[in-house]
C-alpha cells in the first residue's frame, strides 16, 4: 500500500512540474491582468493543464500499471501469450501487446498503453483459475479490441477536453462571482481567497457533469469490445464469460467495480458508472 501511495504521490509531482516547466518555456502570462481576464493566457493555461495532464498519464500508463498491479509478464511460450498472439494478428494489430499476470482474487482483465505498438494486457489470476479456455479468449477479445479501437487515446484526449474546459469555464465564472473580473470590481473588495473558494465549487460542478459525458462514451466503447471479443471468439462464449462475471457479481456482499469488466449501482450512479450493466451487456450481444 505504501509503495502504491508514494508511486501515485511521485507522478503527481512529475507531471505538475513538467507542466510548470512547458508553460514557463511557452511563456504563458498570467491570466488575470489589470485589465480583467486574458483570455488567450487562460485558455492556453487550461488546455496545458487539462490536456496535458491526460497525455502524460497516458504515456505512463502501462508502466503504472506493472508496478502498481504487481504484473508479472508471461513468456512467449507461455499458453496466455499464444491467445493474446493469435487474437492481435486476428483482430489486425501490427504488434503484439506485452502479456501479463498479476495476483488477485477477482476475476478482471485490462489494456492500457499510449499506442497500439506500445501495449499491455493483463488478466487477474482469478479470471485464470475461474474462466474455461473459451471464456478466457472471449474476455482477452475484448480487451485486444479495445486496443485495436485506439479506446485508450480516445478516451485520454475527450479527458483531456474535459478538463481544459472545465478548467476555462469554472475560473471565467469563478472571478466574475468573486469579483475579480475587472478592476472596477477588485477594488471594490474582490478577494483571491473568494476566487479560489468560487473555483472550487465550479470544477467540482462541472467535472461531475463532465464525467457524465466521459463515462457514457466509455460505457458506449464497452459495447463495441463485447462484439469485437464476441468476433474475435464467438458470442456465446462472449456471453457466457459475462455471465460468470454475473454470477459472481451476485455473490459477493460488496458491490465491487471491475476496472474493465463491469460496474453497476443506482441509476444516479450509472450516470458516472465507465461501464454498463452486466444484463445489458448480455441482451445487446443476444439481439446481435
């Protein structure tokens, strides 16, 4: 846990400097002049922060996942690595992912990595011991389609907008409320202190709507995966795998969100879920 926590706090700080160091060397100037707001600075600002942020942990990526999952990679002999092989040159990928294991009892599996000559797929040692050969293929189906889907950069890049304009908008509306817009309202008693505290309250509003928008084309990608793993393999095995996820799902007393598996809840929580119901998943395979 600890080497978990000090690898996330170590990023953290890389990429902040890293994004201090751009804006330095771009010569962005600040953002609110005596004038008011500069547009242009605060909207390059935003887009170095929001969409660099996204970029970076993209890059880094697959090698997060190694340490922080404690993946283990699997040799090219190894049966999982002929699957993965067999099932890249398939879906027509020009290379094949790296193959890993890593030890948990839930049955998951995941792809990350910045490009399609750059990427990991990983399978728990739960999803190993609980899945026939046929479901295995079907689940590393789906996580090769999403490679093949370029779903990772995607996904990293509307993040990435996300952000830079949640940024943008919370900060525009956060100096007009707090009265640091224009200098007639700062020398009034606008404060920095209200601006930040206004700053706040609007990224926090608008991130919560923008990960709506996030997490519906995630769910909508998980979709296109189900069928990708279901050609790749055949729907019923496709099917039956999530079934299995089902069941387990069903079983276990906490309501558990499988990274790239599955993740179901309230309707409120469906709205912010990365994935969509299990049952919804097995009908659109079903109607074909």
């Amino acid at each position: 846990m600890f080497k978990r926590i000090s690898l996330f706090l170590l990023v953290n700080l890389l990429v902040v400097v890293t994004l201090s160091l751009i804006i330095n060397l771009l010569g962005v100037r600040p953002y609110l002049t005596a004038h008011g707001i500069d547009y242009q600075s605060l909207f390059i600002f935003c887009l170095i922060w929001g969409m660099g942020g996204a970029i970076i942990s993209l890059l880094i990526s697959k090698k997060m996942a190694k340490w922080m999952m404690g993946v283990r990679l699997v040799e090219k002999h190894d049966p999982l690595f002929k699957m993965v092989e067999k099932l890249s040159r398939s879906a027509g990928l020009s290379h094949t992912p790296e193959v890993g294991v890593y030890n948990s009892p839930d049955m998951n599996a995941f792809a990350t990595g910045p490009s399609e000559k750059n990427a990991l797929v990983a399978v728990s040692s739960g999803l190993l011991s609980r899945m026939d050969s046929r479901e295995l293929e079907a689940i590393v189906g789906h996580e090769i389609t999403h490679i093949s889907n370029g779903d990772m950069v995607t996904l990293t890049l509307l993040q990435g907008v996300v952000n830079a304009f949640v940024m943008f908008l919370a900060r525009i509306l956060a100096m007009f409320a707090s009265g640091l817009g224009n200098s007639r309202e700062r020398n009034r008693g606008g404060s920095f202190m209200s601006y930040y505290l206004f700053t706040f309250f609007f990224e926090m509003v608008f991130m919560a709507l923008g990960s709506m928008v996030v997490s519906a084309f995630s769910r909508w990608r998980e979709f296109r995966a189900d069928r990708g793993g279901a050609t790749l393999s055949s729907r019923d095995a496709m099917i039956s795998a999530l079934q299995k996820l089902e069941l387990e799902h069903k079983t276990t007393r906490i309501n558990k969100s499988y990274a790239a598996l599955m993740i179901s809840g309230s309707k409120l929580h469906r709205l912010f879920a990365t994935h969509p119901p299990i049952t919804a998943r097995i009908l659109r395979l079903r109607q074909g």
